[in-house]
C-alpha cells in the first residue's frame, strides 16, 4: 500500500468530519477533535484540555500533544476493544512534529480510522465513507483490513494461548479424577472399616450388658465367695480394659467420622470441581471447534484475499488491455489514414508509372530505330565508298586498257608493214615491244620463227584483251546492278531516315518544343533520372505497401489474440463471480454464527457494503462485455472496410491494367 495515497484518502476523509481546523495536523488539535467527535466519553473534554495550543512554532510541544493522543488510542484500542497493536508499526512522532512526515502521519491517522469504524456510533461513519469516491473508498478499507488483518493475528495468538491452558486445565483435570479416584477407594475401605467397627461395637455393647447382668448377680451372693469374687475383680478389669479400648475406639471412630466428614467434603468439592472442569471441558470442547470453525474462515478469508488480490490486478491487467485496445485503435484508424493515403500515391505512381513505361518504351524504340537507321546508312556510305573507289579502279582500268589496245593496235599496223630487209630498225622495234618480247633476242631467230612467234604473241594478246573486255563488261554490268541496288536502298534509308527525323522532330516538339539537339538530350537524361526515381520510388512504395500489408496482418493476430484473451477473461471473470457468489453466501452464514444478536446492524451493514461491491464488479463485467461487443462490432467494419478497399483497389487497377 502507498503511504502518501493513503494519507491523501484519509485527509479528505478528515473533511467529511466537518471540523473547523483541519490545515495543520501536526500539533494533534485538529486529530484531538476529531477523536473528541468519535468518542467523547473516552475522548473527553477534561483530556481536551491537556492537549496544548499555541504549539506552532514548537516541536517538543507537538511531539508531547501527539504523544498523549497516541497513548489514548492506545489504551482505546485495548479496553474497549479488547485488541492490542503489537504488531501495527508506530508513528514516529518526532518525524510528524519537525517536517509534517506524511507516511507517519498516514500511521496515526489509520489508527484513528479504526477507532471511527470501530466505535459505537461506526454506522455513522461508514456511511460517511461509502458517499466518498470508490477510488478512497477502496484505499480505506484496505487500511481497515490491514488493521483487523493484525487484530485477527493477535487473535489466533489468544486463541493459542487458549489451547494451551486448555490442554493444562485437561491434564489437571485428569490428575483430579485420578485423585478422586483413589479418595473414592479409601472411603470406599473406611466405610468397611467404620462398619466392622460398628459391629464389633454393638458386639462389645451386648457383651458388657452381660457382664453387668453377671455383676449384678455377683454382688447379689454372698461376700464369703472369695474364688468369684476374685474373678469378678479379674473381669472387672478386664471390662475397664475393654472400656479404655472402646473409648479408643470410639475416638477413632470419632476420628474416622471426621475424616469421613472432610473426604465427603473433599469428595463434594472435588464433584464441584469436577462439574465445573466438565463444564470447562465442554467450553473448551466448544472453543476449539470455533477454533477450527475460525481457521477455516481465517484460511477462507486470505483464500478470499488471494482472490480479491488477483481480481485487482486483473482488473488492472484489464485497464492495460483497454489502454492497449484504445492504441491499437489509434494505430489502426492511422494505419487505415496511412493505408488510403499510400493508395493514393499507388495510384498516382502506378498512372505516372505508367506513362514514363510508355514513354520509354516509345523512346527505346525510336532509340533502336535511329540506331538502325544510322547503322544502315553507315553501311551504305561504306559500300557506296567501296564501289566508288571499285568504279574508279575499274575506270582506269579501262583507260589503260583502252591506251594498250591503241598501241598494240599500232604496233601491228607497223609490223603488218614491215619488210624482212629492214633489219637495222630492229632495236628500234625492241625498244617498242613489251612484254616477255622485250626479254627476248629474237632479231637473231630466223624469219619465218620471228614472224610465227609475233602473231602468236598478237592473237595472244588479242584474246586477252577480249577476255578483259568481256570480265570488265560483266563487272561494269555487276556493279552498275548492285549500284542500282544500293541506290535503292539509299533512297530507302533517306526515307525511312526523313521519317525518323520527322518522328524524332516531332517527339521532341511533344517534350519540350526545343529545336536544339543539347536541349534534347538534357531532356533525355532528365527523362532518365525520373524514371530512375519514379522506379525507385515506386519500388519503395511496394516495400512499404508490402511492410504496411505485414503491419495489417501483426495487427489482425494481435487483435484475434485480444478477442481470445478478452473471451477467456471473460469466462474467467464469470467463475469468479459464481466463485464470488458462493463465498459471499458462506461469508453470511460464517457471519450469522461469528457475530451475536446485538451487532446484526453491523452485519447489515457490511452485507449492504458487500451487496454494493458485488454489484459494481457486476456493472463492471457488464461494462466489460459491452466493451468486448463495441470491440467485435470494430473488428468486423474493420474487416469490411479492408474487403471494400481491396474491392475498390482491384476495380482501380484492372483498367490501368488493361490500359498497360
């Protein structure tokens, strides 16, 4: 229990006493007044006057003041109620004198709760707290069963003390019938005795009534008879003798009467005693089985503690789970908020998604029709070079050709026009030769050889030339049709490569309506960086939708654990109350037989007291179970707020989809 809410409880408690003075509470005048309204009788005004004021400033005054009122409730505690607080921890009063401690004060203050609930007018009282608030209600009467919890220990230790009295009044008991036992057999012999006696009495009596009858006789005859006489004398003696013995025996009998008298009183007495042990043994009999009767409600009331102990901390376990229940709630309308403003932006990037794929795609697809294009004209510019430079070759070629044929051509004509004489124009005619003649002495051959040869050597050459003009008409043809070809195709790419332009022209008029190629490819890279970003960010977005769909998901089990913890605790609390119900009706029975006549009012008082606990943990329960349905009637919009959303995303993207 804490000491400052406690001391917070029974100051307001003090404010419902209507006392004039209740600032200041460590000089003792205010807890003075308010004993004097509990008890004036004990608390009177003549002990009113001891109390000192003007102690403000003075702590050995205050100390004294408090003191004395300690010392009151003390002996309050032990005569009226009969209990004594060994065990309750004490005020210091010197901590509440010199800095108003309030945990000491808390101490002082419960004891003076105690006389309150405890006096004759405690009715009054205990109305008085249960108009308090329940929250000081419930703190006030922990302080009072902590109290009584300490008087019922002090009262198992009486009731040991009682057992063990009991146990030596038994033993003493037994020694006593024992006792009375053994005086029973000795009356029991002495009456015997007195008995016999009496015969051997009422024998001696007849037996001197003869001897007086014989004496008289005697004394009739004569003197002169000395033999009888002298046996007279013989049993006179004798008969004093015997008289002497029976008047010691009459003593004795005197004294056995007596002795019998005192054993017969003693024997009285020790039935007396008997009686009132039996009685005692009854009335211990009795204690003990309310000995046990009270262990067992003892052992009932800590089991009823146990349970009143755990029902608090699951009650306080049960306003954690409304605290977590309200935060889940919290953080599942703000996951929900988060939730339809992450679609939002799904939806919003998924459209700009969209567009930049487009876009791209339209991009790398003029891309590599441009880079195509480009490499087509590439290799019809090299193969135009190529068959450029072949033509040229094949030109000069010709020319050289063309520029040979002439001169063999007059070369024949000068050898159709030779005569055999003309042999010093030989060298001349060497020196006009070519070829493998040129190598050749063949002025030094005969004629008719030299003149064989050289018109070999002609048609030779002729062929050759025929050979070369008909490779050189087939090349031309060749690549006059290849040049045709490659014209074609050149006319092709011009088109396809005007398209292109045209298309490029009018993408980047659609971009930014920039005609400078830098401006273009700034776009390009700024094209690029935002569907670099647009990618990551849409990859981020799917990373948190997937984190938020988990998040969902955590929270889903959390709150299908909270339903079953919050229908377990449910079923839990209703066997509780049944629990609750039955020892509430044993708790009445135990009090019908605990409690006499007289305190019935109190008994109806604590019965209402009980009554009106019960029924607010039944309002409570009732609260509770109201609180579980709102929570089941939220989980189920929840869910039918996701199934709708879920609809509503399909709907959403199925003709993005078909769009894409």
């Amino acid at each position: 229990m804490d000491r400052r809410i406690l001391f917070d409880s029974l100051i307001e408690w003090v404010k419902t006493l209507n006392l004039d003075e209740t600032e200041d509470l460590s000089d003792g005048r205010t807890i003075a007044l308010c004993l004097n309204n509990i008890d004036s009788i004990h608390f009177n005004k003549v002990w009113l006057q001891t109390i000192r004021t003007y102690s403000e400033n003075n702590c050995r005054i205050k100390a004294k003041n408090l003191h004395e009122i300690l010392t009151h409730i003390i002996n309050y505690y032990s005569k009226i109620f009969d209990q004594s607080l060994i065990d309750f921890q004490m005020p210091n009063l010197n901590m509440i004198a010199e800095r108003v401690d309030e945990i000491e004060l808390s101490r002082l203050l419960q004891l003076v709760l105690g006389c309150a609930v405890s006096c004759n007018r405690k009715e009054f009282y205990i109305e008085r707290i249960m108009s308090m608030e329940k929250s000081v209600q419930h703190i006030l009467m922990n302080a009072i069963q902590e109290l009584m919890i300490k008087d019922n220990r002090k009262n198992q230790e009486d009731y040991s003390e009682i057992e063990n009295q009991l146990k030596r009044k038994f033993e003493e008991f037994n020694r006593v019938m024992k006792e009375k036992q053994d005086i029973e057999n000795r009356s029991h012999e002495l009456g015997l005795q007195i008995s016999t006696l009496e015969m051997e009495k009422l024998h001696l009596i007849q037996q001197t009534t003869k001897l007086n009858k014989c004496i008289e006789t005697f004394e009739n005859r004569s003197e002169t008879d000395t033999v009888p006489i002298g046996r007279y004398r013989i049993l006179q003696e004798e008969i004093q003798f015997q008289q002497e013995e029976i008047l010691k025996l009459e003593i004795a009998v005197e004294d056995c009467k007596t002795k019998c008298d005192t054993l017969h009183e003693d024997n009285e007495n020790l039935l007396k005693r008997n009686d009132d042990l039996m009685k005692l043994a009854d009335d211990a009999r009795i204690l003990k089985d309310e000995l046990d009767v009270f262990r067992n409600e003892c052992e009932k009331m800590t089991k009823l503690q146990t349970t009143i102990d755990s029902y608090k901390i699951r009650l306080e376990e049960m306003c954690d789970l409304r605290k977590q229940i309200k935060c889940l709630e919290e953080k599942n309308f703000r996951l929900l908020e988060e939730k339809s403003h992450l679609e939002q932006e799904n939806k919003h990037t998924k459209l700009l998604q969209t567009q930049v794929e487009f876009h791209k795609k339209t991009h790398q697809e003029l891309y590599h029709k441009m880079s195509e294009l480009q490499c087509l004209a590439d290799k019809t510019e090299f193969e135009k070079q190529l068959n450029e430079e072949k033509f040229k070759s094949i030109n000069e070629q010709k020319l050289n050709l063309i520029d040979e044929i002439q001169l063999l051509r007059k070369r024949n004509e000068q050898l159709e026009n030779i005569d055999p004489d003309d042999v010093p124009e030989e060298p001349n005619s060497s020196d006009v030769l070519t070829g493998p003649l040129a190598d050749l002495n063949i002025f030094h051959l005969p004629v008719e050889i030299r003149q064989h040869f050289i018109r070999l050597q002609h048609e030779n050459e002729m062929l050759k030339l025929r050979q070369t003009e008909e490779n050189n008409n087939e090349r031309v043809l060749l690549l006059q049709a290849n040049y045709e070809q490659l014209k074609h195709r050149n006319n092709q790419l011009n088109n396809e490569l005007r398209i292109s332009n045209q298309k490029i022209l009018e993408l980047e008029a659609t971009v930014n309506d920039s005609e400078n190629t830098i401006e273009t490819t700034n776009l390009k890279k700024t094209l690029n960086r935002t569907v670099s970003y647009h990618e990551e960010e849409s990859i981020r977005i799917k990373a948190r939708i997937n984190e938020l769909q988990k998040r969902l998901e955590n929270a889903e089990k959390q709150l299908i654990e909270k339903d079953t913890i919050i229908s377990r605790k449910t079923s839990e609390l209703a066997a509780i109350n049944e629990r609750y119900r039955e020892y509430l009706e044993k708790a009445k029975m135990v009090l019908r037989q605990m409690v006499p006549h007289n305190d019935s009012s109190l008994v109806n008082q604590e019965l209402h007291s009980l009554r009106k606990k019960f029924n607010e943990k039944n309002r409570k329960l009732k609260g509770l179970q109201k609180q579980c349905e709102k929570l089941k009637n939220m989980k189920e919009n929840q869910e039918k707020l996701f199934v709708s959303a879920w609809y509503s995303l399909a709907t959403q993207l199925q003709p993005n989809e078909f769009e894409a």
